[in-house]
C-alpha cells in the first residue's frame, strides 16, 4: 500500500518543465505547453498505474489455495512415502502465527528435494508444488527451516497435511 501512496503521490505532483529549456525547439515548447495546460497526462498515468496494480491483484487470484496443495499432495504420496530422506517439519505448535505461510514454504521446499531425488516427473504434480511455492511469500521474522526438527516421510507428511488443515479452514473463516 506504501508502494501504491509514493506513485501516486509522484503522479499527482504538477509536472514542471524549466524555463531555460525553451529555446531548444519547438518540439519541447509543445511538450512543456501540453504539461502545463493538460491533466490528461496525470489522468492517463494514474490510470496506467491503477491498471497494473488491478493485473498484479487479479493474478495472485489464481494461486492454488491450501486445499488445491493437498489434491496433489494426495495423488503424490504413494510415490514419495518410500523414500528414506529426513526432513525439516515443523509441528503445528512449533510455528509462531505469524509464520504459517513460510513455515508451509519450508514444506514445499523439502517436498521439492524428494521430489528431485525420487525422480518424479509427474508434470502434473511438479507443475502443482512448483507453482504453490512460487506463490508463497517470505516473512520476516521467522526462523529458519533448519531449525525445525528432522523427521521421516510419513510423519513430515503427516504434519503437512495438519498444517494444510488448519490453513484451508482458517482461510474459509477469514474469507471475504
């Protein structure tokens, strides 16, 4: 919302042009008149600058929510579950509130490893997990995967799915 108040702000600034410039041409004269006697400029870059803010909100409508993730996790999992590999996963309980979205991050980036070295190849199930990843943001503040315990498949699956869980239902509360 800062980002949004500055271009706006620097939009909504009255264009100037110098003075001294005038003599270089017509061709400035003309641009520097139509600055000074025409708001359409301003007009035309707010609406430029609200239409891309309109195309970045309309995108991050078509990221897969929780409950897309556990279709994939579903369809993925009789091929993952006999791997050997220990992972990073934080329990419910272990995860500050505000650090749900990086802590499932953490997931999908462990998930992503087993993925690798199970050579699955699935384009399906990494298009799902690649994209669900590209669409989670960083937050601050939260600690790194690393510092989660290390845990089998079946039970880093299982603390995934409780994780997802509590995500899915807390987005139907939170819904608008």
């Amino acid at each position: 919302m800062t980002d949004f108040m500055t271009a706006l702000q620097l939009i909504l600034l009255p264009l100037t042009c110098p003075g001294e410039q005038r003599t270089k041409g017509s061709q400035f004269q003309l641009t520097c008149n139509l600055c000074r006697e025409s708001h359409k400029t301003q007009v035309w870059l707010c609406f430029l600058v609200l239409s891309f803010l309109n195309l970045s909100t309309c995108a991050h409508a078509f990221v897969p929510g929780t409950a897309d993730l556990k279709i994939c996790l579903r369809d993925l999992r009789k091929t993952i579950e006999n791997s050997d590999a220990m992972l990073y996963a934080p329990s419910i309980n272990d995860i500050k509130d505000n650090c749900k979205s990086m802590s499932l991050k953490c997931y999908i980036l462990e998930l992503m490893m087993v993925m690798d070295e199970e050579e699955i190849t699935e384009p399906t199930a990494i298009d799902c997990i690649f994209h669900f990843n590209d669409s989670l943001q960083p937050e601050v503040g939260c600690p790194p995967c690393e510092s989660y315990s290390l845990k089998n498949i079946t039970i880093f699956l299982d603390r995934l799915n409780n994780l997802l869980d509590y995500m899915t239902v807390w987005q139907k509360m939170h819904k608008t």
